[in-house]
C-alpha cells in the first residue's frame, strides 16, 4: 500500500478535525488541503510524539527502523 494510503487512512482516524480543522477557518478547498498538508507533514510526522511508538516521532521512528535494516524487500 502506499505511504499516501496509509496516511489517509491514519488522518481519518486522528483526531485532526478537533486539533486543527474546526480551530482554522479555511474558505477555499484548496487553502484545506495545503492546511491539512502542513499540519501532517510539518506537526504530526516530524513534532508530534506518539507513545505506542516508543516516543518518537513517525519520522524518528521511520529512521531508526531503517537504520536497523528491518525493512524487507
């Protein structure tokens, strides 16, 4: 599945309709998207800790499990 996939499907279980969305009025769909675009990529992937990942940021995370050599072909 693609990272983008799974990223949808993480988003709409977040709660990011109450952290975000409903807290920043946005007039065009365009200015959401951007919007929700930032808050994943720059708050939630990179700020964000998240405890069933040991503390770390996904991207922390993502760089450790590589640096392991974990990932399979």
């Amino acid at each position: 599945m693609p990272k983008s996939a799974l990223a949808i499907g993480r988003f709409r279980r977040h709660p990011v309709k109450k952290e975000f969305i409903h807290l920043h009025p946005f007039d065009t769909v365009e200015r959401l998207r951007i919007g929700v675009f930032e808050y994943i990529e720059v708050y939630y992937n990179r700020l964000l800790i998240h405890s069933t990942i040991g503390y770390l940021t996904p991207v922390e995370f993502e760089e450790e499990f590589d640096k392991k050599g974990d990932r399979a072909a």
